[in-house]
C-alpha cells in the first residue's frame, strides 16, 4: 500500500500555498456555450476571462445559469457581456484568513490571485474551507462553525 504526504494547511498560512495553477480562462469573446464547455471540461466553478493578455473578469456557473434561466441565447451571449467585471483579486502572500475575509464581504465564491498584475492562481471557497477544517483538526484552540455558507472561525 502506498502512502500519501499529507500537508496541513493553517489560516495563516500564505494563498499560494492553496491557489491553483494553472488557471482555467477564456477570453471576453467566447460564447455562453464555449463558457459552459470550459466549465465542464476543466472541472471547475468559474473562469477567469482574459482580454489582451490581461484579466478582464470572471464568469461562473452561476453566472451562466442566471443568463440562462432569463432566456439568453448561449450561442449569442460573450463572456464579456455576462462576466463580473467588477473584480475582488488578492495577492498570493496574503493569508488565507484575508482571503477569506475578501470573499465573504465582496460575496463571491471565486478569488483571482494576482501578482505584479498578472494571473498568479485563483482560490476558491473550497480551498479556504478545506484549510481550516484541517487547522481545526490540528489545532484545539480552533473551532469551526458552519453557518450557512459562510465559515466563522472563533480562536477560544
């Protein structure tokens, strides 16, 4: 049987100890169709939609599933025009616990990772959720609470 290296990962530690790499994009363009395909071959939430080289927005299931239900024509609808274009980014030696904070208060599910102005990585609720189910885990001054989907971690 073989064994498996597990690393523990704490709220402190940095985003790019949880970001992943490489990330999934497509550009402003792409069809509510060729979205949709991306999401599903990539197994993954969201996508970071680029333009020019550079980060334009994010488009996510949901926001596929919005447009959908209100009667767009996926072959007809960009990227560009169903993307959030008002983006939350964060660096990737910010903490998990700022990230999480970023995300709660700006209510989105998705994180670009940013450095020096280019796509370094993207975090997701999962990721942050995953680290500090593992610090409670290992640490007993550490509880987490499920509320909703929110996570409220109370140091004791």
């Amino acid at each position: 049987m073989y064994g498996r290296t597990v690393h523990v990962v704490r709220p402190t530690d940095s985003v790019r100890s949880v970001m992943m790499w490489p990330v999934a994009t497509v550009e402003t363009v792409a069809t509510l169709t060729e979205v949709a395909e991306a999401l599903a071959a990539d197994e993954v939430g969201a996508l970071c939609v680029v333009e020019n080289d550079a980060l334009a927005g994010i488009v996510s299931e949901r926001d596929v599933v919005t447009h959908l239900a209100a009667g767009g024509d996926p072959a007809h609808l960009t990227a560009g025009e169903v993307m959030s274009g008002d983006l939350l980014t964060i660096g990737p030696d910010a903490t998990l616990l700022e990230a999480g904070r970023v995300m709660q208060e700006g209510q989105v599910r998705h994180l670009p990772v940013l450095s020096d102005g280019l796509i370094a990585g993207i975090v997701s609720m999962r990721d942050l959720f995953g680290a500090l189910v593992d610090a409670s885990a290992e640490e007993a001054d550490v509880v987490v609470v499920r509320s909703g989907t929110h996570v409220l971690v109370v140091a004791e």
